[in-house]
C-alpha cells in the first residue's frame, strides 16, 4: 500500500478538510508515518495527534508555523505522541507568533511540561504563547465554526487491568472525537479498545468516520459498520499483518460493507467534505 499522494490544496467551500500525515500504526515503518491527521475547518485548523515526523510532513506541505490552531492528543502511546516536542522546536524555530493550545489527558499535563523543559524548551524562550487545557469527557471545544467533543474510550483498559497496582498514578486516559461544522458531522476513533466504543461516535449519522484498524479484527469492524449510517469511512493506523495483506483485506471490505464507500488511507491522502 505505498503511495505518492501529491499535496493539494484544500477545497474552501468544503466543510470539513482531512489531511491524513501519518496513518501508519505502532510499528515503525518505511511506509507510513505514525499517527497525525489535519483538519480543517469553519477557519480552523486543528493537528489531530503528532505521531512522528509530524513536523516535516508539515514542512513537506509548505505549512506556516502559525497555520495550526490547536493540537488535539488522544492519548500518550509514543505513536500518538513521539512528534510533539520536534513539533514544538519547529515552531519555536519557525519563529511562531500566534498563541497555541494544546489539548490532551490530564495524566500528561506535568509529564509533558517537564519533557519540554528537560529539552530546554522553556516557555521565556518561545516566541509564542503555549497554553494547555485538559479533556473532560463529553466536554465540547469550540473553535470559530467548528466543535469538537471528546469522548473517553477503554483503549488503555488492559494496561489499567494489569498495571494500575504497579503504577496507581496513572489515569489510563484515552479518548475518540466528534467534529461537527455547518451542519456536517465527522467522527475520528483514535486508538480504541473494542467495538463498543464507537457507540458514542455513531450515535448520530456521520458524514465521515475515521476509524482505526489495529486493535478490531477488520471482519467484525467491518460487520459492526455494515449498514450504517455513514458517508464515508476512512480506515487507518491499519496493523502491521493486515497492511501487508492488502488484497485480502480490501476484499473482505468490499463484501462485508457493501455499499458503504471507504477507503484505506495512505500518508498525504485528503479527503473533503
């Protein structure tokens, strides 16, 4: 599944611009870079998770350093979070002006402030203003035009169930999205721990879900989304094994889903809404 997906320009009279940057899943990979995704929309843009090297598949895109937002983590696991700090730098080199809110799981409010200052970036050394706020579970963020809600999932469940005892200090935080604009409704998994957990996300029809592939098993994904009220859905952070079986995994899709149009991202794929 490698690909040479040109950068485009985003459409302006879309609702809801995505811009897939990473899509790979937790192993390193030629391939696919981790996890990160752009949105844009109601004249915000928002950075969806910074799985490494967010910062030069930005750079690729000629993106300004003040052209993102917001950025949204879902949740700690080094694929969702390892670009952060190269992020951070870039915009600190770049000569960011404009204030920036980073929006993540309380369990990583002090551990990501110290990172930061243990790399020296201190906050009387950035040129911008970095501001943090924390996910309340159903809590929705507005931003000009468009709202995002997030909604706590169970994907850190197991390292909960075996690990807590060991490490009680831990929230085993983690979290999927909706993103609602001009009367478009879109949905964004993050990492998830079991079907249940897109109940929330598919409570309403959505025009688009975006939907993780590593931790499901594709056919009972696959079943639990056939027949759905959903526009479109974009597969992605799809496992290692079942990356490599492309063939066989696009044909159970197209059988099991039927008429429900999707695709499996590449790195720099875009869709709009």
């Amino acid at each position: 599944m490698v690909s040479s997906v040109p950068a485009k320009v985003p459409d302006a009279m879309s609702t809801i611009n995505l811009t897939c940057l990473g899509t790979g899943d937790g192993h390193p990979s030629v391939e696919r870079s981790h996890s990160a995704f752009l949105y844009e929309s109601g004249g915000a843009t928002v950075l969806m998770d910074c799985g490494e090297p967010v910062m030069r598949n930005l750079k690729q895109r000629g993106m300004s350093p003040d052209a993102i937002d917001r950025v949204f983590l879902s949740h700690l696991h080094s694929d969702h979070l390892g670009g952060f700090f190269m992020l951070i730098q870039g915009f600190w080199l770049g000569k960011r002006e404009q204030p920036l809110t980073v929006h993540l799981p309380a369990e990583g409010l002090e551990p990501v402030r110290r990172l930061l200052r243990a790399a020296y970036l201190f906050d009387g050394l950035l040129p911008f203003e970095l501001r943090f706020e924390t996910w309340q579970d159903a809590a929705p963020v507005s931003l000009g035009g468009l709202t995002v809600t997030p909604h706590c999932n169970t994907h850190l469940e197991w390292l909960r169930e075996n690990y807590q005892s060991k490490y009680p200090d831990q929230a085993f935080e983690a979290f999927s999205f909706t993103l609602e604009a001009n009367g478009k409704r879109a949905a964004h998994s993050a990492d998830i721990g079991q079907l249940s957990d897109l109940d929330v996300l598919l409570a309403q029809p959505l025009d688009l879900l975006v939907c993780e592939l590593s931790h499901l098993e594709p056919a009972d994904l696959f079943e639990y989304l056939a027949g759905r009220s959903i526009g479109r859905v974009v597969f992605t952070h799809v496992s290692q094994r079942h990356w490599r079986g492309e063939t066989a995994l696009r044909e159970l899709a197209d059988k099991q889903l039927g008429n429900l149009p999707h695709v499996f991202a590449v790195d720099g794929e875009e869709i709009s809404l």
